[in-house]
C-alpha cells in the first residue's frame, strides 16, 4: 500500500510540477503578486496533490480491477441485453459523477444566468454518453466494424451541426471532451477490456480501446438535440 502511494506521488509530483513552476515564476516575476496569494497557490497546489494520489490510488485498487471483473463476468449470465444495459448504466453513473462534466455544467449554468440548468446540461451528457458506451458494448458482442461505426457517428454530427444553434455547437464539443476524465475513462476501458478478454476470437487491443472515443461522441449528439429542442 506505502509503496503504492509513494509511485503515485512520484507520478503526480511529476506531472504538477511544471504548471507549479510557471505559475510560480509569473507570480514572483511577471506579476508581483502578494505573498499570501503566492501561499494560497502552493497550498492549494498541495492539496490538489494529495487528492491526485489518494484518486489514481483508489483507481489502481479498486476500480480498475471492479471494471475488468465486471466484464469479464457478464458474458457469463448469457444475456446480451444484461451486458449492454450494463454499459449502460456505468456509462451513466460515471459520467455523472465526473468532476470535469460537473465543472462544465456549473460554468454553464452560471453563464447563461440559469436559463440552462446544471442538472439538464449533466444528465443529458451522461444520457449521451451512456447510450454510445452501450452502443460500444454490443458491438464488442456482434464485433460490429468500429470504422463504419464512427462514420455514422461523426457523419450525424456534421449533420446536426447545420441544425443546432451556433452556442450550442461549441458546447457540445466541449461536453464530448470533458467525458474522457478521470473517472469515465478507467471504468469504461476497463469494462471493455475485461469483457473482451473472455469473448473468443477478441482482441482486448482491438476491442477494449477505441471505446472512450466513441463514447465521447455521444454527449456531442445529445447536446445538440436539446439545443435544436430549445431554440
């Protein structure tokens, strides 16, 4: 567990210390900015660094594997319908739980003076997203062509895009983006590779990824809709 906690340290020591070290030299050099701004920074900079470690830490232990196993196991009970209705509430759950959807949907809300409510902009990117991550896992079962699949996909959304309003446009990019966090991302790979692993003649390289991507575009297309719906 120790050993576990110090590699993650490392790896988010590694990773935060260079937008420490510009954030810094813009405070001291740059900007001349108070001390006790300079203090909140770093301070704020320690605990986003322990959270990081005790998250990817928690991850490792326990979501992950959960993930694999779930997959894993689901071909198992011999139901299709269970496995893709799996997906999708996972895809649901995680999405909702995300911290960068969370941040997306609040920063909306307040930017639009609450005529676009956190908890719509959020439920319809989790909506979107568990559909496609359902989509994803039946195609891992029929071993449906991931090229034709993301044709259709992304052809819809060109397709929407002379549709929707030009504000929600530049939404619904940013809503696929921010479903690829820290959360969604290891729980859906790890479901899909855990249940490609046990399908004969799968790959879990070729089946397992590609998943997240596709899955991203679901919250592209439900944006839109609900913005045509609300023009």
């Amino acid at each position: 567990m120790y050993s576990l906690l110090f590699e993650k340290l490392k790896e988010v020591v590694g990773a935060v210390a260079p937008l420490v070290a510009v954030v810094c030299i813009l405070l001291f050099v740059m900007i001349s900015a108070p001390l006790a701004i300079v203090a909140q920074f770093l301070a704020g900079s320690a605990l986003v660094i322990i959270g990081m470690v005790l998250l990817f830490a928690g991850l490792d232990i326990g979501v992950l594997p959960m993930g694999r196993f779930i997959g894993a196991e689901l071909p198992k009970l011999g139901s299709i319908a269970l496995v893709i209705a799996v997906g999708f509430a996972m895809g649901f759950a995680t999405t909702v739980a995300e911290p960068d959807v969370l941040v997306l949907a609040s920063q909306v809300d307040a930017t639009s003076n609450g005529s676009i409510r956190e908890h719509v902009v959020l439920y319809v990117i989790a909506l979107g997203v568990a559909i496609f991550v359902g989509l994803a896992m039946a195609r891992i079962i029929f071993g449906f062509s991931v090229r034709l699949m993301l044709s259709l996909a992304y052809g819809t959304v060109i397709a929407l895009s002379f549709f929707t309003p030009v504000e929600f446009v530049a939404l619904s990019y940013d809503a696929g983006s921010v479903t690829t966090g820290v959360l969604t991302a290891p729980v859906v790979i790890a479901l899909a590779i855990g249940l490609s692993s046990v399908l004969a003649g799968r790959s879990a390289i070729a089946d397992g990824f590609g998943l997240l991507g596709f899955a991203s575009i679901g919250p592209i297309i439900a944006v839109m809709i609900m913005g045509i719906i609300l023009a």
